[in-house]
C-alpha cells in the first residue's frame, strides 16, 4: 500500500510521486509541510469549520483509512457529521489560494481529500458526498462535492499511478513554473534555475 498522500503528489507531477517512491530512505518533508504542521491544531480546524458555518454534530480526527481497491492507505486530518451536508472528510492545508485556483491548478488537493472519502467508504461503509478543504494561514473552508466523476477520477489516477511505479517507470518530465520549487528538481531536472523555495 502506498500512501494517500503520493496520489496527491503524482496528480501535481507524476515525477514527484517516483522520486518518493525510489528515493523513500532519503525523503524529508518539506518547509511547508513542517510549517504546517506547526500551525495545525485540531481546535483551530474545528474553529475554522464552525466560521463558515458547519455545524458539526459529530467529529473524529486523525482516521486511519486504506483501501484496497485504490491501493493507499493514510491518516485523514479529519471526518465530520455536519448537520445538513452529513459526513465530510475535512483534508486542512496550509494555505488555498482561491476556490478558482483549488479546482485548477490546485486540484491534486482535492484528489488527496477524495481519496480519503473513498477509502472511508470502504472501510466503514460510509456514504461521504462532501469534502472540506481547510486553509489554515487564512481560515477559510472550501467545500467540494463528491461528484461521480470526481470518484471516476481518483480511481483512475490511483489506477495509473500504482501501475506506472510497480513497472519501475520514470515518468516523462513536464516542465514548467512549478519546477523551479520542486524539491526534486536536482534530481529531475539539474538545468533547471536554482530559486525559489522548495515545495
């Protein structure tokens, strides 16, 4: 089983993905990810859901989830019965830019968050029809439907993922902005300019 977090990182950049599968000994988490754990507080998520209006009728944080049809197993930050929407896999990030940018260039956030849902559904037999996506440096909270092909999508993502790093294939690389942060980019690309922050 890989983690749920990898799917996320091969929907950003499948290179991303194969470098932290072949190079797992030596993989670190990044500054935001060290900085978000930092700021994350179950209390401030909680805080966060309440200000947008969630009305939270039941709630378990840090769920153990894997599912064996998608191959991935993981730590959900969080699942919520909400009044009116029922149960909701809350997935809280450091920061969201936009709603615009969380359902374009940002929607690998949204593929980690449904497949946590999915894994839930399978392991609980839950029905998960909404997912939260929690910004913490601006506390706001991005609601994502659990569309049927959002669901299609995370099933083949995951499909193709776990496909291409069992056959031990280095993807090929897609160059562009996002790579002058990546913390792989010595490895992928060493032309690459050396700026920015790693990501």
């Amino acid at each position: 089983m890989r983690p749920v977090s990898m799917l996320k990182e091969y929907a950003y950049c499948p290179r991303v993905a194969y470098y932290m599968e072949v190079l797992r000994p030596s993989y670190r988490p990044t500054e935001p990810m060290n900085l978000s754990r930092e700021i994350y507080s179950v209390d401030h998520v909680r805080g966060i859901l309440r200000s947008s209006g969630f009305r939270i009728v039941k709630e378990e944080w840090a769920v153990p989830l894997r599912s064996k049809r998608l191959g991935l197993q993981g730590v959900a930050d969080g699942v919520v019965v909400e009044g009116s929407l029922g149960i909701i896999v809350v997935e809280a990030k450091l920061s969201v830019r936009s709603n615009r940018w969380l359902h374009t260039r940002g929607r690998h956030v949204i593929f980690q968050a449904a497949a946590y849902a999915l894994a839930l559904e399978e392991t609980r037999g839950y029905s998960v029809d909404y997912l939260a996506i929690v910004s913490l440096e601006d506390s706001k909270t991005y609601v994502v439907k659990m569309s049927p092909s959002l669901r299609r999508d995370v099933i083949r993502l995951a499909d193709d993922m776990n496909k291409t790093l069992d056959d031990g294939l280095e993807p090929p690389p897609k160059p562009g902005r996002k790579c002058v942060a990546c913390r792989f980019r010595r490895v992928c690309q060493p032309w690459v300019a050396e700026r920015g922050s790693e990501r």
